[in-house]
C-alpha cells in the first residue's frame, strides 16, 4: 500500500477575523478578542494566505493525517471563539447545607460546602469571566481550553469524596455548554 505525496486541508476564515502566523505561533483575531497558539511541537506545515489557512503534511504517515484534523478543529475553534464565545453555564445543588458562590478577580470562592468553615478557591485560567446569578455560575470566554478547564475546574472543587454519593447529591454541576453570549 502506498502512501499519498501530499494531504492537505483548506479552511476558509470569515471575514471579520483577521490571523497571523510567525514561526508556528498563529494569532486569531475577531471581534471579541485575540487567541494564540504555539504549534511547534506539531511536525505539519500550516500556511496563511489571504483569507484561508491550509494546513499540510508531505508523505503523511496515520499520525501525521490525524494531526492535521486536530490542527485545524483547533484552528476553527479559535475562530469560533473570537467570532462567538464560549459560555459553560454550572448548576449549584445543595440538599444539605445553603452553599454560597462568590467571585474575585482570578479566583471563585464557594462557602459553606457540606457545612465547611473552610472555603474552597479555585483560580480562574486566563482571561475567562465568571458571574454569578443565584444558584448559576456562568463562564465565558474566548478560549475554548481556558473556559472549559475553568469550568472543570469548579465543577471537580466540590466533588464529593469520602461520602455515599447517593444520599449527598450536593456539588456544583456543569449543565449547558453553548456557542455565543
């Protein structure tokens, strides 16, 4: 079985975005804000020209096609999110204990978690907006891998350990993941 010479992906930007790429850093920038990505460590080629980015690989092994699929879902996210937006919308459950959320500058404080006097922090990654209103907790941001991390990161803050799971349901749950504001 032979090998093809080439494999090569087109993508087509939008015309509010405008991307750069020096060495293998590629800038995306759109209406809402600007994303970097170092894809040095990926043994493709990636090009810019005019409104489409191609991304190519020469006698491609398995590895290297599956690379260029990656790459580029990764390249069409960070349009999407200097385009769109990312929002994680969390759920807090409490049956036990009244937990109370509140946000800081970089972190998220959650008090009172099964009646601790303690309260839990988690740092917010990157340039990622956490609001609260009532029992939600809404993140939203530019970069897919900063907001959802975020997100996980609230989400595994109040996992229940050392418990029976069935009878304390209490924590703070992801519950939609959206595209836009």
């Amino acid at each position: 079985m032979t090998r093809s010479l080439v494999e090569e992906r087109v993508f087509e930007l939008p015309t509010a975005v405008n991307v750069g790429l020096e060495g293998k850093v590629l800038t995306v920038r759109g209406p809402l804000g600007e994303v970097k990505r170092d894809f040095s460590s990926v043994p493709i080629g990636i090009e810019v020209k005019g409104n489409h980015v191609t991304v190519k690989s020469f006698w491609p092994r398995r590895k290297e096609k599956a690379l260029i699929g990656t790459t580029m879902t990764h390249i069409k996210n960070m349009v999407k999110g200097t385009t769109e937006g990312y929002v994680y919308k969390l759920r807090v459950v409490s049956s036990h204990f009244p937990v109370t959320v509140k946000t800081q500058p970089g972190k998220v404080i959650i008090e009172n978690f099964l009646g601790e006097k303690k309260p839990r922090v988690v740092r917010t990654i990157g340039d990622v907006k956490v609001t609260v209103k009532g029992d939600e907790i809404i993140v939203q941001g530019i970069n897919i891998e900063e907001t959802s991390q975020t997100a996980a990161n609230i989400e595994n803050a109040t996992k229940i350990r050392k418990k029976d799971t069935r009878v304390f349901l209490d924590g703070i749950f992801i519950h939609q993941k959206t595209v836009g504001k």
